[in-house]
C-alpha cells in the first residue's frame, strides 16, 4: 500500500510516496488513528480578494483571448527580460508591473505559467497601482481613438494595451482592425496631447 502526499514547490507539486507497508507498527498506527480521529471535511478554498478583482479587472478590458500557452510563457520571458535591465527605480517599477500583468493575463487566459506572489500593500501597492493605471489608460485611449474614426462605432470592437505612445503601435491597432492607418494614426497622436500615459 502506498500513500502519496504532495510537496509544494515554486514549480509544481512533487508526489512523494511513502511505503506505509514496509513497517507492521506505522501500519498498525494508520489503521487505529483512522479509527478514532475524525475525519476533516475539505474546506472550500476561497479565493484572494485580489485575485478576484484581478479577474473582474480582465473581464472589464475583454482582451482578445491568446490560445497558446507559449505566447503567455515568451511574453514572460520578455517582460523578465527587461525587468533586469531596468536601471531607475521608476523604470523598475514599470517593467515590474508588465511581469504583473502578463502573469495576471495568462492565470485569466488559463494558462498560469508563472504565481503571483502573495499580496503584500506596502510591498506590492505601487506596483498594482501602476499596473491598473497603465493598462486601462492604454486600453481606454486606444478605444477612443477607434470610436472617433469614421466608420468605427463608438466604443466598438477595439480592445488592446499596447502601448499607444509609439506610431509604430497605433499602426498596428489600426492594421489589426482594419482601421484606417492614417486616420487612425493623426487622431492618435492629437489624442496624446490631452491623456495621460504611463511608460
């Protein structure tokens, strides 16, 4: 007979299993514990208040789902990248934030590739703030833009967080929508005049 009972690491739960039978006395044990110990109803696990505003926060910006778990990872990858070289506190913070988010994004996707670490607000306040700032003024500039653009109805069908700050970007949501590149593009940049953007 053999019992398997999980470790937790940073990675993955580890199965250990342990050869109950190999010793007459633990099995003996076993059996009479199980007989005078009640047995402990599992208890429904709740989930982090955070985390919970974390999903509604996604669910509000509806971003188009991405299917492939290696998009989330190389994303990852990338964002960590950058973390590392980031060299003012306030660039840290930044890139910080994007390590956030694309964790964030892939647990909402299905895909955890990587755990959030626990909630702590005088370790980990800024960098949500940012991160929730950053990306709903990205997404709300970039509908915006869309809905002010003739043929696109207000509000419409675009939903991105990439950064609007950068013509190369603009030109990329308009291409992705089939928005007019120019249009698009010259009321982006008179847009930026007026909203504010984070880095």
């Amino acid at each position: 007979m053999y019992i398997t009972i999980c470790q937790l690491t940073s990675h993955s739960l580890k199965p250990i299993h342990l050869a109950a039978s190999q010793h007459a006395g633990e099995s003996r044990f076993l059996t009479t514990a199980s007989n005078h110990l009640p047995i402990a109803q599992p208890k429904k696990m709740r989930t982090p208040q955070h985390s919970a505003f974390l999903q509604r926060w996604h669910n509000m910006l509806n971003l188009p789902r991405q299917t492939a778990p290696s998009w989330h990872r190389d994303r990852l990858r990338e964002e960590l990248q950058e973390r590392r070289l980031a060299k003012t506190a306030w660039r840290k913070l930044s890139e910080t934030s994007d390590v956030f988010f694309c964790i964030s994004r892939a647990q909402h996707d299905g895909f955890p590739v990587h755990v959030l670490p626990r909630f702590k607000p005088l370790r980990h306040g800024l960098v949500y703030a940012y991160m929730l700032a950053k990306y709903t003024l990205r997404w709300g500039f970039n509908r915006v833009v869309a809905g002010l653009c003739r043929g696109v109805p207000p509000g419409g069908r675009v939903r991105e967080v990439v950064n609007p700050g950068k013509d190369g970007k603009l030109e990329e949501v308009a291409a992705s929508h089939r928005i007019d590149l120019g249009e698009f593009g010259r009321v982006g940049r008179r847009l930026r005049w007026v909203w504010p953007l984070l880095p």
